[in-house]
C-alpha cells in the first residue's frame, strides 16, 4: 500500500428504466496535490433502491498517447496508479458491500486500490465488463485529423443515428448493442437489474462499485437511459464517478456523472 493509500487508510480506522439527462466534466486528469478531501454530494439511497458506483479506471501510457485500447490489457502507469489511489479514498467513506470489475488490468487494479478500503467487500472480476473490441483500431492513435480518426468518427456519427449493431471493423470488433447486452445481462446475475423474464430480481447488496472502461460506461449509461444510440453524449475521464440509483422495477436515476473531483484540489471537492 502507498503513502496516500495509508495516511488515509489510518486517518479514518433494453432496461426499464427512466431516461436520464448527462452533464459533462472539463476536468483535467492531472493531479493536483491539495490537501481537501472531495465528498460525493448525492442523497441517501431510497428504501427499495439499490446505488451503482460506475467508475473508470486510472491513466495508462496508451491513455496518455490517444492510442485506442479496447479489448488490448495495458497495466496503469505511475498516474493512473496514483488516481487508482484517489478515487479509493474518495470512496473510502461509502457503505460498499460489492466490487465488481472488468478482467482487464487497468480497471482490476483500480478496483483493487477501492477494496483495500472495503475488505469486508466481495471481490468479483467478470469479463462482461471489459472494453469494447475496437477491432483493427487497437493499438492505433486518434489523432485528430488522421486517416484513423476520419474512419472512426464516420463510425461513431452512425452509432448516434441510430445504426447501433454496426460493429468495428476487424473479426473481433464490437458494436454497442453487443456491448450493452453484455454487461446488462452481468447486471441481472448480480441482482442489479430484473430479469428480462419479468420474474423478481436476484437478491443484491445496495450499494455495488463497478470499475470498467471509458467505451463500456458509456454504452452502459446509455442503455439504462433506455437508447444505446446516445453513448457519444456521456463524457469519462480517467477514474471518473458516475453514481447511478435502481429500482427493483429496473427504473434508473442518474444522480451524478462523470465526476473527478478528487483529482484537484477545492474545498467542496467539485
């Protein structure tokens, strides 16, 4: 455990659905090194209701160079290492009964740093929630104005027409339905959302911390607004929050996106 890790560890001993409106963040993904601990300011949970804390996981060197990841395990650098930390203590203070995460080693390490917060916590890795397959992309830079990033807006502007079981070019690549019916379904094992049959859900700890990746929590957050064609409206940053409340009915409540407060310094932490 680091430094950070241990100051703050010892100083505190389709879905049915709503459809939901998202807010975008400017925030850097540079550090600053205040000394203010940033507080998710959000409600508490409903009787009845169930709180995902979907979250990104930190910088990676591709992350830092535009390089399109996806389905490829790149490790977190010494950055996102350090937000891995943050966003731990961040939630350090919520009541987590469950820590889900990709297979990939970018968002398990990251879910890892939130656990050592939570070790009375279950710790599930499930594959459902890995990134996107970009396909032939990976490994590629978006660079603006490039060939590559011509060819995947053009992609991109078809997804938000509605054309959503367009897949990426390459024999593994995916399309957003594919990933949305994915990582739903995960959902349903869980107990988070009802089963498709209209049968009750599974019983499910109320408060559940999902790290994954930028693509997917998009596409996720997009489906439980009830269209999967507006995933290119949801900003998120490397370790960003978004806190999401559901209903046994399947009905979701955003009540905060894209937040990385923790990664600056300010007394309310915004």
């Amino acid at each position: 455990m680091s430094g950070l890790s241990r100051r703050l560890l010892l100083g505190r001993l389709a879905v049915l659905c709503t459809p939901f409106r998202a807010t975008a963040s400017t925030l850097p993904a540079q550090l600053d090194h205040g000394t203010e601990k940033p507080q998710l300011q959000i409600p508490p949970l409903a009787q009845g209701w169930r709180r995902l804390y979907l979250c990104r996981h930190g910088e990676t060197d591709w992350n830092a160079q535009s390089r399109v990841q996806g389905a490829t395990d790149v490790a977190l650098n010494a950055n996102g290492r350090e937000q891995a930390e943050r966003l731990a203590a961040l939630l350090a203070d919520a009541p987590i009964d469950l820590i889900v995460s990709s297979k990939l080693l970018r968002a398990s390490s990251t879910a890892d740093a939130v656990a050592a917060f939570h070790p009375a916590a279950q710790r599930v890795r499930d594959a459902r929630y890995n990134e996107m397959c970009f396909g032939s992309f990976e490994g590629q830079s978006l660079e603006a104005g490039s060939r590559v990033r011509a060819e995947y807006d053009g992609i991109t502007k078809r997804w938000a027409s509605g054309e959503t079981g367009l897949a990426l070019p390459g024999t593994e690549g995916e399309s957003p339905d594919s990933v949305a019916a994915r990582s739903t379904a995960a959902l349903r094992e869980l107990g988070l959302l009802p089963p498709l049959n209209g049968g009750k859900p599974l019983q499910c700890p109320r408060h559940i911390c999902l790290v994954a990746h930028g693509r997917h929590n998009k596409i996720l957050l997009a489906a439980l607004s009830g269209d999967v064609s507006r995933c290119g409206d949801y900003q998120q940053g490397n370790t960003c929050v978004n806190v999401i409340d559901i209903a046994g009915s399947g009905e979701a409540k955003l009540l905060l996106t894209d937040f990385r407060g923790h990664l600056r310094a300010g007394p309310d932490g915004a």
